[in-house]
C-alpha cells in the first residue's frame, strides 16, 4: 500500500512523527509512505487552497518533502508532482495537535488536508488528538493515537464505506482526551457543536500604540448531543465519522424548492 501523509501543525510537529508510525504499520514492509506537510504550521486554515502563488516543495529526506503551503497544497503536490500522478491508495493527514471535533471541524487545516484527497477520489482520513487534563500532562500526550491509530486506521479500511456518488466519504478520527489504556474502544458518531462554544477575538496594543486581536477558541470540554463525536471523546471512546464535502442542507431542500417555485 502506498500511503500519503500530510498534517496542519508543520513538518516539524510531533503529531507527524505518530502518524508515520501509524502509516507505515498500515502499509507493512512492502508498502511505501510519503510525507509532504507544511514547511510551518497551517493550523485553522481549513480546505485553503494556495491559488494565487506558487508553493515551493522542497525534499528533506527520501520520501519526505516540505512544502510551503496549506495541507490541501501539500496533498495536491504530493499526488501531482512528488508522486509523479501515481495516486497513493489512502492519504492520512494528521496526527493535529487537539480536537478536531464539532464546530472545530469546519475551521481544521487537518480536516482539509483528508477533504482534497476525497475531492481526488482517494480514500481518505484525518486523525486527531483530544487534549485535556487525563492526558495533556503525559510525557507523550498523543499515547491514545499512538496506541490504537494503526488499528482505527484498519478497520476502517476494512469496514469503512467510501461513496460512489458525486462526493467520495471521507473519515474524521478523534483520540480522545485520556491516557492510552483509559481508550474504551471506537465509536461512530456524527459531528456535534458545543453549546456555547465559539472563536472570538482578545484585543491587544502594540508598544507602538497600534491594536491587534488575537483570534481566541472557545472551552473545548462542553459536553455536547449523545452520540456526537465531541461527547463520545469525552466519555473515552474513539470517534469516527464519516464526512461529505458536499455542505447542500438536503433536509431542506425540497421545501425551499416547493417555496421558491
């Protein structure tokens, strides 16, 4: 198998270095695992293309390239031109730093990164790591991923379904928030919100006088609905849901036709 990997927190970060390892125990010893990430972190810049300048690719090591552009960059480069356009048979962005769970799905550079490759018609998956007080201390916060990443990965390969309409599926993985034997197993779930839970902004001044905000997230521990990812993570399960990049509100559709008829 031949797998390419991608991630919003920089080539650098040590969420990449997990998912190596989770990809190339996917693709076995005959397999082959490409890296082309971020040169710097890319993190909340969503399904950003890089349309209106160019992004330079640089090689570091065999099989392993930094580019200057956001996740979809790195994954339109990597199948395009690393790659020579011999598609890889599943590409895996992550491991982010932190949730990618309810209203934080729509803002994720990881998230985009696995939404080109379903756009490119491959199979695709973005795996996250729940931060909070049962694992954000650890020597290694990422231990849940680290621990079951492989094993997700696999079963959804193998029982996951991928569409055969206009949009591919695609998966969105979250670790949850506690060490890796506290992991109670994998669960399906559709995206939550957080009740309350928004991106503001923090003003500040500079010593010249001049004011600048900070973009500022908002509680990550809010619980959420039963059965959504957000909730299932934080009751110690593994959540999987399976995503669309079509954003059509189809349950209204019909009567907003009806309507405007």
């Amino acid at each position: 198998m031949r797998i390419l990997i991608t991630n919003d927190d920089g080539i650098n970060a040590p969420g990449l270095t997990v998912l190596e390892a989770i990809a190339e125990a996917v693709a076995g010893e005959a397999g082959e695992v490409w890296t082309v990430a971020p040169a710097f972190e890319q993190s909340g810049v969503g399904h950003m293309i890089s349309y209106t300048h160019p992004t330079m690719v640089a090689e570091l090591a065999p099989r392993r390239f930094a580019a200057e552009g956001s996740p979809a960059d790195c994954v339109l480069a990597g199948i395009h031109d690393v790659l020579g356009g011999n598609a890889p048979d599943l590409v895996l962005s992550g491991v982010n730093r932190g949730n990618n769970a309810a209203e934080n799905t729509l803002y994720s550079g990881t998230i985009g990164g696995a939404m080109e490759g379903a756009l490119q018609g491959l199979k695709a998956i973005a795996l996250s790591q729940y931060f909070g007080p049962g694992n954000a201390a650890l020597d290694d916060p990422f231990e849940a991923a680290a621990a079951v990443g492989a094993q997700t990965v696999r079963r959804i390969l193998d029982h996951g379904q991928w569409g055969n309409g206009e949009y591919g599926i695609f998966y969105s993985v979250n670790f949850p928030p506690v060490p890796a034997a506290g992991v109670k197993g994998l669960r399906a779930a559709r995206q939550g919100l957080r009740p309350g839970t928004k991106f503001s902004t923090e003003p500040h001044f500079s010593p010249s006088g001049r004011k600048f905000v900070w973009i500022k997230g908002g509680p990550q521990h809010v619980e959420s609905a039963p059965g959504t990812d957000n909730q299932v993570n934080l009751e110690g399960y593994v959540s999987v849901t399976p995503m669309r990049c079509d954003l059509t509100a189809h349950d209204v559709l019909d009567e907003l036709t009806e309507a405007l008829e």
